[in-house]
C-alpha cells in the first residue's frame, strides 16, 4: 500500500495567518510592539533579527504559549490563536518544534515517530497495538523524508545531533499539521548537517507552511524563500534575501555594513 499525503495547502483569499497590533510585555518591558506580520498558505518564511528583537516570542505567541496583552492573531482569517491554549491550537493545525530535541531516547526511531502519530493513546497501549497497513505506509513515508529510513530500529539516543533534530520533525510532521514552526533548526548541526536541514525545510515546503527563526546568515542566504527582519519587537523588512542585504536600515541595525554574519 502506498501511502499518498493530503496537501492542505490551498491558496486562500485570506492569509494562513495575520498578526494585527500584537503587543507582548514582560515585567514592564514590550517584547513585541504593535507588530503586524501575515503569513500566506505554503510559504517558506525566515524570521531574523538581533536578539531581543521578538522572533521567538513571536513563534511563543503563534503555539500559545505566550499570551499577548494587545492586538489579535487571526489563523486562516477567523479564529483568534490568543483565545486558545496550546493543546488547542496543537489541534488546529499548528506544530511547534523549540531549539533543543525532545524525543524518546530509549524508543527506536519508528517507535518515536509511532508515538507521535498516536498521540492520544498512552505510551504502552501505542508500543503494543498492531499498525494497520496505512499507518505503516504513512511512518515509511516519514522515515524517508526525513531521512532516517535506515535507522528506523536505532535507538533514538544513539542519533547525531542532526538526526535527532530530524526525527523530532518527523514527530511533528507526521501529526500533519498546517503550520510549522521551527525555532533555530540548524543550530549545532556540522555543515553537512545543516545542508541537509535545508533541503528537508524544501521538501517540507512542498506541502506545509513553514516559520523559521534563525540567527546563521549562511543558512539563511541558503535556504530562504521571504525573510521577515524583526528589531524591537516590529516587522523591520520583508522581502528575499537580496532586498534584506540591499537595505540600509537592515545593515545600520542588523547585519553590519559588510552584511557579516550575525552570531
């Protein structure tokens, strides 16, 4: 049996998301500040910008863990993401991916992945119950995008750095959400690695929306589609990366006129 994905990314009239004068305070200070940010169904979209500038509590706010003082987050034009909780928004189709892996590390990969599909059973009764033709169709499918075919029966704590980071996509991924939100992916990986985490955010692409927050230029320049610049908690400039490093404000306040790399 062959197991062929749904594409839930057909093109709306309205955004996948839009973000309306979102304000977002910590002890006084204003993390995000009067931020307008939409997102349009099947994009790649790169969020950069120097730290503090509100990148990843934008991410906080878009899963729900983060709840804003101000402004709405509307998620396919009508249901207001602030008004839910994570689990919630879990179920609408919004997956979140924080920098460090969590995975099973006792668990083989398959079995990670397995949980991960079956997601509303205990740990025990998920391991035992027999998987039906498509389920193991759709974990094959998974394994291969992901990389990770080979080492289906690995335990998950023997993995690279890397392929931990691909496993807990796949864990993700196989949940079928709408959005996916990535924080730092690259991060840690060998330049081999982060090459390869590129080209699976491109085969991602290919059926899910994508938002990553990143501080690498190099993976950046690579790999992104849009990049959004974020400084002091507001949109700063979007475009392609061309149009980020032709921009003089961007250089002044983020990438320095050589345009080096930002650590």
């Amino acid at each position: 049996m062959t197991y062929t994905e749904t594409s839930p990314r057909k093109r709306a009239h309205a955004p996948l998301v839009r973000v309306e004068q979102l304000e977002v305070s910590f002890d006084g200070f204003k993390a995000i500040n009067g931020l307008n940010f939409s997102l349009e169904p099947g994009e790649l979209r790169f969020l950069i910008g120097p730290n503090g500038a509100g990148k990843t509590t934008l991410l906080d706010v878009l899963c729900g863990k983060v709840k804003p003082s101000k402004g709405r987050v509307l998620f396919k034009g009508h249901t207001d993401l602030a008004r839910h909780q994570e689990h919630q928004i879990a179920q609408l189709g919004i997956g979140r991916k924080f920098q460090a892996p969590s995975i099973f590390m006792s668990l083989t990969v398959a079995e990670n992945l397995l949980l991960a599909m079956r997601q509303k059973r205990g740990l025990l009764s998920t391991l035992v119950a027999r998987t039906t033709p498509e389920q193991r169709a759709r974990l094959h499918h998974y394994l291969e995008l992901i990389g990770l075919a080979d080492q289906a029966k690995a335990n998950a704590g023997s993995l690279s750095h890397g392929e931990k980071q691909w496993l807990e996509i796949g864990m993700l991924l196989i949940q079928e959400p709408e959005l996916l939100l990535l924080d730092e992916p690259a991060a840690g990986m060998t330049d081999r690695e982060t090459e390869k985490t590129g080209e699976l955010l491109h085969r991602i692409n290919d059926r899910q929306t994508v938002v990553v927050v990143e501080h690498d230029m190099e993976f950046v320049r690579q790999f992104a589609k849009t990049v959004t610049v974020m400084h002091e908690g507001t949109v700063l400039r979007e475009g392609t990366m061309q149009d980020i490093q032709n921009d003089d404000k961007v250089a002044e306040v983020y990438l320095g006129r050589r345009g080096e790399r930002h650590e």
